[in-house]
C-alpha cells in the first residue's frame, strides 16, 4: 500500500528524509512532497522514512535513521546536479 501523497495525510504517522548534511520531516503543515522539494533544494541525495507515529514524538536518530519499530524504507532518492 502507498501512503497518500496530500495535504491530508494521517497525523499519526509522519515522513523523515535525511542525507548526511540535513534532514526534514512533513508535519501537518508539510506534506511529503514539500519534504522532497526541500531534501532536493538542499542539494544531496537522500533516504526516505514513513515513520509510524506523529512528527512531535521524540526518537532517537542512529545513523541517519528514525528508530522506532515499524519504521518503512521507501528508497534512496539521488538528487541530480544542476
């Protein structure tokens, strides 16, 4: 199943990109595509999270990577030079 991609996306899970530089995660007021739009303007490639709680919830990061159980890879998303 492939998580909707809008605006109303539910608020007990959340989406989480990070590359070795910088990361960014949706909240109610950014949706998956702003996180991509982001992890793109920021110019590094990046791995892609659904992450199975809501975005304020505090876990920890071990390289790169939310650690919470049920957390989903979604793939590696290589930003291409301009």
């Amino acid at each position: 199943m492939t998580p909707e991609i809008n605006n109303n996306q539910p608020h007990n899970l959340h989406f989480f990109a990070a590359s070795a530089f910088d990361w960014c995660a949706s909240t109610p007021d950014r949706n998956l595509r702003d996180v991509m739009r982001i992890m793109e303007k920021y110019g590094y490639s990046y791995n892609l999270y659904l992450v199975p709680v809501p975005h304020d919830t505090p876990y920890d990061i071990d390289m790169y990577q939310p650690q919470v159980e049920g957390t989903k890879w979604l793939g590696f998303f290589e930003v291409k030079e301009k």
